[in-house]
C-alpha cells in the first residue's frame, strides 16, 4: 500500500497539486477533509475525478474546526 498527502488551502492551487502526486491515476481510494465552504465549489471533486478517474473518492467537511 502506497498513500500521499496533498494539503492546499486554496481550490485554484489544487490541480499543481494534484499533478505533481505520482500515480495520482493509479490510487483505488481518496480521502477528502476540508472546509463546507471549499467542499461545495464545483471543480473540486471535479479536478479530483480527472486526477485520480479510478479512484473512489470519499470526502467530508471538517466542520467544527477553529478558525
């Protein structure tokens, strides 16, 4: 098993991101965390799809957080 970690605070960083993570094409399995208000822009799960198209992607909001 094989996992990475990619960290942005900022949905227009995502896709550098997501393109610098080797075998982004070949992971069975994503694990999303972020804010409920990054979460609903569209091209978020959008670029996830494209980076990673057999994966299964799963996500939640990190509701509660101190900010």
């Amino acid at each position: 098993m094989k996992t990475q970690q990619v960290q942005v605070t900022d949905v227009a960083a995502l896709s550098a991101k997501l393109a610098a993570v080797s075998d982004a094409a070949k992971a069975n399995l994503v694990l999303v965390f972020g804010a409920p208000k990054l979460l609903k822009v569209d091209s978020v799960f959008a670029q996830l799809q494209a980076a990673c198209p057999a994966a299964i992607i799963v996500g939640c909001s990190t509701a509660g957080e101190i900010t």
